[in-house]
C-alpha cells in the first residue's frame, strides 16, 4: 500500500490489532527486513512497517534529506493514519529517527536496535579516506585535468567509499554524508519513555559502545546485549530478540485469546 506524504509516495505494510507498533529500517534496507518482527507482533499489535523515502519501493526525496526531514515524513505518516502514541523500533538508521522522533512528540515506549545516532571519532584510516578524497578533488582542478575531473572523482569515491555510499543515487549519497554526520545525543535526554537497548555484541558498524552511552544518557533506559550477534542482532539471534522484545511489551499486549 501507498499514502500520499507532501507530495512524495511511502510505501507501506500494515496488519494486526490492538496498539500500534512502527517498525523502522536501517540503511539500505526496506520493509522486508523486519518482517519476521512483524509476523510476530501481529498477534498482539497494529504493526506497521514502511519504507523510507528511497528506500524499497518509496521514490526518493527530491534533494539530500536529514533525519529531521525523515522524522517530519514519519509524524505526517502517523498523523494521517490516526496513530496515537505508537511504540517505535528502528534499527541503525530506524533508531536514529525514532531518537529524534521521541525526543520531542508523544510515543507510547522505544526499541532501539544497533542503533545509530552517536557520530563516530573518525578512526585514523576514515580520516585518510576524507583527506585523500578532498585532496584528490584539490589536485583535479589544476589545469589539464579539469575535463577528466568528474570521471576520476567517481573512480576515487568508489575505490574509498563504503559500500552503503556506493550503492545509491547521487541525492542518496548527500542524504546519507548529511545523516552520517550527525550527532543525536542531545536529544536522548529529552525521551521520557521506557526505552529498550537491543546490541549485537560483534556490531562494528554501530558498537556496544554506542549502546552504553544511550543506556545513559536516556533516562529510562536498559541495555541488552546478544551474544554472538553483529549489526543485525535481530536477524542473527531472532528468537532470543523476540523473547525479550515480547516481554518487554508484556503489558501493552492486546490478547485476543483471553477470553476464547
């Protein structure tokens, strides 16, 4: 299903009764990669699951977004649909817009899984690639090599950027050096709900350290971390991600077998 947002198409998915739950991706992903989440919270909960703008089958924004102009998409969303106070989970980039979703609009309780929104100390060798890069960009406008320019700065990018960067249109790549860079931490003190940290222990793109510092710096936070599990900790231990992430949300369950 489509709804129509300022103009710009977002896909979505929903089913279930009961609260509402959203389910929000991570970069480069869609709609798809909760679904086993989804499967299993609609027993108990009104899920929807949607698809960033330019991701899955939501047509790209126009210009480079920030996660404020995502956050704004997803309270248009939630206002036309009629939610009220929906429980968020947002994994990596999902969490990065639930943090700034939560710090300052009405949200029932939080998931955050390997969540992003904590700006990286560049490890030296990130620092190499933006120096390189920057110079690269310098030495091509000397004369002679300003008509090959564009043709070696896209070979250099693709030799040093990541994977995620490379992978996307040009107004992706600014959306994604625009989210990259900032840092949410003085939101986290702002979201007054109960929060619940989800890690994978051997996540390297989002690390455990990430985890801790929103464990305090969210008020009413607690952190778990799976054993084992990477940057996906809920699609490489699924079932333990869904025993806690249930019993997390215990009481909000709207059990329809209670009185069969």
């Amino acid at each position: 299903m489509f709804t129509d947002i300022n103009g710009g198409q977002v896909h979505y998915h929903c089913s279930g009764e009961g609260k509402d739950v959203i389910l929000l991706h991570g970069w480069g992903a869609n709609i798809d990669a909760f679904s086993p989440v989804h499967r299993n919270l609609e027993q108990y909960f009104k899920v929807w699951s949607l698809d960033f703008p330019g991701f899955g089958k939501s047509p790209e924004p126009a210009e480079p977004w920030s996660v404020d102009d995502y956050t704004n998409t997803l309270e248009q969303f939630i206002k036309k649909h009629g939610i009220q106070r929906p429980i968020l989970i947002g994994h990596s980039f999902g969490g990065r817009v639930s943090i700034r979703y939560a710090s300052d609009r009405d949200v029932h309780k939080v998931i955050l899984v390997d969540s992003a929104g904590i700006k990286p100390k560049r490890k030296l060798k990130n620092q190499v690639k933006v120096y390189t890069y920057k110079t690269s960009k310098a030495l091509l406008n000397l004369p002679g090599l300003k008509s090959r320019k564009e043709d070696i700065l896209a070979k250099v990018k693709k030799k040093l950027g990541s994977t995620d960067y490379q992978n996307v249109s040009g107004v992706m790549q600014q959306t994604l050096v625009k989210v990259v860079n900032e840092d949410l931490r003085h939101y986290m003190p702002h979201i007054k709900v109960p929060t619940l940290l989800v890690w994978g222990e051997h996540d390297e793109a989002t690390p455990v350290s990430d985890g801790k510092i929103m464990e305090d710096m969210i008020p009413d936070a607690g952190l778990v971390v799976l054993k084992g599990a990477g940057h996906y900790a809920y699609l490489d231990n699924t079932q333990e991600f869904l025993i806690i992430l249930n019993h997390f949300l215990e009481k909000d369950k709207e059990a329809r077998t209670s009185h069969e």
